[in-house]
C-alpha cells in the first residue's frame, strides 16, 4: 500500500492513443481491475481543485526568488530585459567605442 505521503504514482493510456478521452477511459478501466476505490470524478475548474491547487506549497525556487525583480517574468523575459541592461551599461562605459571587455566577454552592442 502507498503511503499518504509515501511513493509518486505514474498512470499511462496505451501506446500510439493521441485522445485523452480515450487514454482516461483505459487508465480508469486499470485503476478499477487494480482494486482501487473510485471516490468521486472532479471537473478541473471545480472549486475544491481551485482551492487544492492554491494551498499547494509552492517550489523551493519559486518561493526563493518570490521578492525579487523579474520574479514574476519567463525565463526568456528575464533574459531579454538583462540584456538590454548589460547593453545599456556597456553602451555608457565604453562610448568611445573601444574593444575592451568585461571580464572575459567582450561587451555587447
């Protein structure tokens, strides 16, 4: 038996099915053969899964960096709005155009 907070439980449909109707009709038919009870079939949108889901602990990381600038952005944004500062920082060290470089980087333009 599993645990309330024991093992992770992986549950696949058959190979090469592309419907998720489909799939979950095949993974409800092995739960069933498998002895497990079925309580209760929930819509995604119902309100005890909206609240589960906003009670849920929220990542390591995620609460890590929660405070701080861009934390709220994608990676990529992130990423982006860096460079455009990395540039603009070059952009008024080196205005006289020099190749010298920052560390081992040259500076972007």
């Amino acid at each position: 038996r599993t645990a309330v907070d024991g093992h992770d439980i992986i549950l696949v449909g058959p190979r090469r099915i592309m419907s998720w109707e489909q799939a979950l009709g095949a993974i409800l038919l092995k739960l069933d053969a498998s002895g497990c009870k079925h309580l209760a079939s929930l819509q995604l949108d119902d309100p005890r899964i909206c609240d589960a889901l906003r009670e849920t602990v929220q990542s390591p990381q995620r609460t890590a960096y929660a405070d701080a600038p861009l934390a709220s952005q994608s990676s990529k944004a992130r990423g982006d709005c860096l460079k455009k500062l990395a540039v603009a920082m070059c952009s008024g060290f080196f205005k006289s155009g020099s190749s010298e470089k920052i560390g081992h980087q040259p500076c972007a333009r």
